[in-house]
C-alpha cells in the first residue's frame, strides 16, 4: 500500500537497463525502487536551479 501523499506509476524499461539499474542501486546502497526516485529528485532539482 501506497500512502496518501504517494502516487505508484509504472515505467517499462528493458532488460538491460533494469540490469544496469539494479547494479547502480547495489553499488549506491539502496535498493532499485529507491535509486530511480532519487535519481528522477535529482534531475528535477536541477532543472529547477536552470530555468530560474
């Protein structure tokens, strides 16, 4: 279950990019789930800090 300030979506990717996501998350010490959602925080960041 998903909490109330929380929205669940759904990204296909291939499999080799799932491989080489899974092995990021393993060296960054998180599991996969939560790599991509820092990573994806990271990216919005930064374009934050552009378009100003």
């Amino acid at each position: 279950m998903v909490s109330d300030d929380k929205v669940r979506i759904l990204v296909t990717v291939t499999k080799e990019m799932k491989k080489e996501l899974d092995d990021l998350a393993k060296k960054n010490i998180r599991n996969t789930s939560n790599y991509i959602v820092s990573i994806l925080a990271a990216h919005l960041e930064n374009e934050k800090k552009n378009s100003k």
